[in-house]
C-alpha cells in the first residue's frame, strides 16, 4: 500500500494525471449507467406488481357491483335475473 501511494505521489505528470481523470470519470459513467439500468428494471417490476394488485382489487369488486345491479343477491341462494334473450 506505501508502495503505492509512493507511486502515486512520484508520478505528478500532466500526461498520468489525465489517464487517471479520464479513468475516474469513465467508472463513474459506468456505475451511473448500472444505478439507471438497475432504477429502471425496478421501475418496471414495481409498476407491473401494482398494475397487477389494482386490476385484481377492482375486478373483484366490480364483478359484486355488476351482479347487485342486475339483481343477483350474492349472499342468499337466489339466481340472478336474466336479461335479453337466450342464444
């Protein structure tokens, strides 16, 4: 590790300055990219999870609503009326 830093101190040419400016910067772009990349595909599941919990919480309701209102009562043993004709 001194070694290092030996080094680092030692090499103050403009030329290993820019090398390692340039690298920073790259792996800085590089873990953005992957902090985007990862953001999006938790976007993603995370809508994909809601839009599946809200259709299934309105489907159920609505399917209670919709028989109330052609008057099937679904907690007494009565059939529910039937509209138009048979095919």
């Amino acid at each position: 590790m001194k070694e290092l830093a030996a080094l680092a101190y030692r090499d103050n040419l403009p030329e290993s300055r820019d090398f390692w400016k340039n690298e920073m910067a790259q792996a800085i772009r590089e873990i953005e990219q992957m902090y985007a990349d990862k953001l999006e595909t938790m976007k993603t599941e995370m809508e994909s999870s809601y839009n599946l919990k809200v259709c299934n919480d309105v489907d159920l309701p609505s399917v209670g609503i919709t028989n109330k209102l052609m008057g099937a009562d679904m907690t007494s043993d009565s059939e529910p009326r039937k509209f138009g004709t048979s095919l």
